[in-house]
C-alpha cells in the first residue's frame, strides 16, 4: 500500500522522486530552481512550432 501512495505522490507531482520496485527503495531529488531562460525556452519552442505549422499548411495549399 505504501508504495502505491508513493507512487501516485509521485505521479501527482507532489514528491519529486522515483520507485525502484527492484531493489525496493524511493529515490528522491532535490527540488531545483526552474529559470525564466528555461520558460522562455520553451515558449520559444512552443512559438516557433505554431509558425512552421502554419507555413507548412500554406504551403501545402500552394502545391
């Protein structure tokens, strides 16, 4: 029962860590610090992404 509470913590984002079934341990990480690079990243990412599915729709129209 215990690690299915781990698990859905884990699952849950409520405990940054994984189970090893294995051998029978939980492995827990240390919480880092996300940077605004790392969110513009990926807004960046995610933007370029919506452009080049739009120019690949006109594209397709024009062929």
């Amino acid at each position: 029962m215990a690690a299915a509470k781990l698990s859905e913590m884990i699952l849950d984002q409520k405990l940054n860590g994984t189970l090893d079934q294995g051998i029978g341990v939980l492995i827990v990480f240390d919480q880092e610090q996300v940077s605004s690079t790392y969110d513009n990243s990926l807004k960046t990412i995610k933007n370029t992404s919506e452009v080049l599915d739009t120019l690949y729709g006109q594209a397709k129209q024009l062929a």
